[in-house]
C-alpha cells in the first residue's frame, strides 16, 4: 500500500512495525481468529488509528504475503536466467528459498496457511506468483533431463518433490539452530540430486561450484531481500 500524500518517513516505519506484528499474531493465532482489536493492543493503536495506517486487515494479509513472494519470485529469476549449470542454478534457488524460509518463518506460516483468506485480484495474484514460481523451478528440471543430467521425471512430480522437501522447513526449522540455509541446501540438493538420478560425481562438484559462485559473484547475493547490486550476466 503507498504511503498516502503529506506523510514522512516515520509513518512508513510505523506501518512496517505494524506489518511485522501481524504477521506474528496470525502466524501464531490465525488470520481469522485474529481482530483488529488484537492487532491494535498489541501495537498499541486504537482501531480508527490502526487504520489509518493499515487499510483494513486483508491489506495486511496482502502485504505479508508480498513481503515473501516479491523478493523470493525476483531473485529465483535472476538465478534461472544465469548462464550456468541447471544443477548449479537448482542448489542456489535453494539456499536462496531456504534463507528467507529461516528469515521470515512467521510470515511463511502465514504464507502457507491463511492465502485463501485472500479473495479477488490479490488472490489472484497471489496464486500467480506462485505458479510462475513452480514453472521456474519445472523449468530448470526439465532442462537438467534434457541434458541427460536427472533420468527421465514427470515434470509435475520433481517440481512437487523439490518443493515440498524445502516448504515444510518453516514447521521446525529454528534459525538459532544447529543448521542454517546452505547446510540444508546442500543436504536438500544432495537428497534429490541421487533421487533424481544425478551422477555421483556430479555432487561434489556442484557444491565446488555453488561456492565459487558465492565467492565470485557477490553482486547476487542467495539472500531474495538483499539489495540487488549490478545486472546477473
């Protein structure tokens, strides 16, 4: 939502706050079990003036959503559009999904869990993303078969595989833990990798290269909310 006529840099810092909260309420109670009387005792607002800042609740849910979707949808296009390796471009989509997984996991509950609370255009952009989204990541498998690098898969079932095996970190993932985005990575790649048919030697290598590129390239950082810096070549 644009920060409306006449207001400072204070009210875009106040919304965000907002924002951040919310996605911890809904996160933890639901979005639809979470008023507007909640939100404003916890940021401190009454309802006239919570809504000054925010809209109306479903805005919210929209800027939640954004907040994962925009980022993550810009970089894994940058990452699918360099000249590389699929398995290559496949391990840094994955650190890179896996390191705002570990960033924003109460806006990832809300993410996975309330989007159908969404309706009209937003729902419909929504489910736009996330569909351009999967048909990068189809992209990239289908083309790791075409080389002859993964045995023959239906392009549906690896996307889903992929998927699944990295969107379920947010449900025990703790970002203190033992483990962070590019040790899952590598362990999550290494799993499909064989699974989807990758020569054994292929392995090693792809983790040479993953950290070559890190160490090269840092003008593309796998963090999807880190600044983009000069154009992927």
């Amino acid at each position: 939502m644009p920060r409306p006529p006449g207001h400072g840099p204070g009210f875009e810092v106040r919304r965000q706050k907002i924002i951040d909260v919310a996605a911890e309420l809904f996160a933890r109670q639901g979005y639809a079990a979470t008023s507007i009387n909640d939100l404003g005792r916890a940021v401190g607002l009454a309802k006239g003036a919570l809504y000054y800042y925010i809209g109306s609740k479903e805005n919210l849910l929209v800027e939640i959503q954004g907040r994962v979707m925009g980022p993550l949808l810009t970089r894994t296009r940058q990452i699918t559009e360099l000249d590389a390796d699929p398995l290559l471009r496949l391990r840094l989509l994955s650190e890179s999904l896996l390191t705002i997984i570990f960033r924003r996991l109460d806006h990832i509950w809300v993410y996975e869990h309330d989007y159908r609370s969404l309706s009209g255009p937003e729902l419909k952009t929504l489910l736009g993303q996330r569909s351009d989204f999967e048909q990068l990541i189809s992209d990239l498998l289908a083309e790791a078969v075409d080389q002859g690098t993964f045995r023959a898969l239906p392009p549906r079932l690896a996307t889903l595989q992929f998927l699944n095996l990295h969107n379920h970190t947010y449900q025990w993932v703790k970002p203190d833990g033992q483990w962070d985005a590019a040790f899952l990575a590598r362990e999550y790649c290494t799993t499909l990798f064989r699974g989807f048919g990758a020569p054994e030697h292929a392995l090693p290598k792809v983790e040479e290269q993953a950290e070559e590129f890190k160490r090269d390239r840092p003008e593309l950082p796998l963090d999807p909310e880190a600044e983009w810096g000069s154009a992927a070549g």
